[in-house]
C-alpha cells in the first residue's frame, strides 16, 4: 500500500518527523537492561570477566593470547588479560533510534558505527550506558525517486566508577520514495554463481590458520619502530574466511544479540510479514562454501 492510496501527504509528515527529532538534538536517555521494541537496543551483559572476553575472542576467530591466556596476559604492559576494542559490543551493540514516521514506506539499513575505547575493558568491570540523540540529516538528491535521510546517535559507556570508558556512534540510513511515486517494483538480483574454494585455495587458508594459532605471525611484545619501517615494506596478511553460518551465528551470540523462540516472537510480531526479524537476511540462503 502507498503513501497515494492512504491520503497521507508523506512530504509533511517526514518533514514535521525531521522538525521534530532534529528538535530534541542533545538529548539523553539511560539505556535499558530490558528490550521492548526491535528499535531498542537493552544493555546485554554489564559485568565483564575474564570468561567474557576470552569467549568473545574464540567467537570472533581472535587468537591473540592477550585476549585470553592469564599466563601471556601477566607479562605484558597491563599485567592481566584486556578486552579486544570490540569487546564492547557484547555490552551493547548499537545505540536506540526513534519509532519511525507514520508513513507506509520508510526503510532502514545499517550505514556505519565508530568505536572509540578510552581504556580497554577489564574482569570486574560493571557497565551502564546512555544514548545521546544526535539528530537527522538529509541526503536526497533530485534525480533519485526517493528521499534519503542519515539518523545520528551515540552510546556513550561509564564504568563503576562513573567514568567514561568508550562510545559507539551509529549511522543508519533511511529511505523512502518520493510523493507520487511509490516503492520501485521488486527487481530479482541478477544470477551470481558462488565462488566455491578448491583444494589448493583451502590449503592454503588452513596452513595461515596454523601459523596463526602457533603464533608464528604475531610481533607479540617486541617494539616497532618508526625508523624500522620503510615504504614498500610488506605488511604481511590475515586471512578470514570461509564464511559460513556458524561463524556469523557465533559471532552474533557472543555479541548479545542472539534471539529465540519466544524473545524473537517478542520482538517481531508486530511486523506483518517479517519472518525471523532484521537479522535473517544475513543467513538465509544456504551456506555452500566449498
């Protein structure tokens, strides 16, 4: 159903939605330990240990024993084992954005987060956040059949102590078609064949992972010095990959934002016709590396 066949005058609506939020820039809200809406992105887990990190590490594939060996971790520079700059996702992982205009068709794609950590996170750290609104801005160019908006926040995280210890700045992307057009009929993607690893490919990928996990690719302590590095200088490489189900499905788990059965439920009945919420795009075509 479009804006037209509605009677919604779609233009003033977003117009008075931008007025409005735009309106409240600078505000602040605590975030919450429990999630009511889709839209809302409740605090995971706000106690950190060692167990945390280190299993966050394993779920990202990160065989830096600094993550997770107590042993490595007591001879470095900070004396115990740190949380990866990332770690911070499994605390919370995005900042909460306002319901949506009340228009049919208003559509939303993740465009772009920063992390920024003052120090790394640490076992017995105890975590509390709040989101600071930073407003809408549009991007909409004239010869394009829709209207294009960027919605700005930031999460900001304090320890036990009050401090400030990291933030997470999120963009996320808005589109929605302009008066008199309506949404652009579905068009099927164009026929891609997947790539499937051969043997001498896959070889290759295993033999890296080796080298990896017997740390024969890690500096580890030992400086790097400016005058030591010259242009042209190889810079070695990191291999990830295949990418398989498993691997996102850790991965978004070890971040807080596993959902199932009833929790899914929860959050996306609501939603007419969304089967599985926001996230099932991301594995829904069988995996078929090779």
């Amino acid at each position: 159903m479009t804006a037209e066949t509605c009677g919604i005058d779609t233009d003033k609506v977003i117009d008075d939605y931008v007025a409005h939020w735009n309106g409240r820039i600078g505000e602040t809200k605590a975030v919450p330990l429990l999630r009511k809406s889709h839209r809302d992105y409740a605090i995971s887990s706000r106690h950190v240990t060692d167990d945390m990190i280190r299993q966050f590490a394993i779920s990202n594939g990160d065989t830096n024993p600094l993550w997770r060996d107590p042993a490595y971790a007591e001879t470095s520079p900070w004396g115990r084992i740190i949380a990866p700059p990332m770690q911070v996702v499994s605390v919370s992982s995005a900042t909460s954005l306002p319901q949506p205009p009340d228009v049919p068709e208003w559509y939303l794609m993740q465009a772009g987060a920063i992390y920024e950590m003052e120090r790394p996170l640490v076992h017995g750290d105890e975590l509390d956040a709040e989101d600071v609104w930073l407003g809408i801005t549009e991007h909409s160019k004239a010869d394009r059949p829709h209207r294009t908006f960027l919605l700005h926040g930031e999460r900001r995280f304090r320890d036990q102590d009050g401090k400030h210890v990291g933030r997470v700045k999120l963009n996320v992307f808005a589109t929605t078609p302009r008066k008199g057009i309506g949404a652009p009929a579905p068009q099927e993607a164009p026929a891609r064949e997947r790539h499937r690893y051969s043997e001498t490919e896959l070889a290759e990928i295993y033999a890296h992972y080796d080298d990896e996990i017997a740390g024969k690719l890690r500096r580890g302590a030992e400086p790097r010095y400016w005058e030591d590095v010259k242009a042209g200088d190889p810079i070695g490489k990191v291999i990830k990959g295949p990418l398989d189900v498993l691997d996102a499905a850790s991965f978004l788990v070890s971040a807080g934002a596993g959902l199932g059965y009833a929790d899914k439920w929860m959050l996306i009945k609501d939603e007419i016709g969304v089967n599985g919420g926001v996230k099932v795009g991301h594995w829904a075509a069988q995996n078929q590396a090779g």
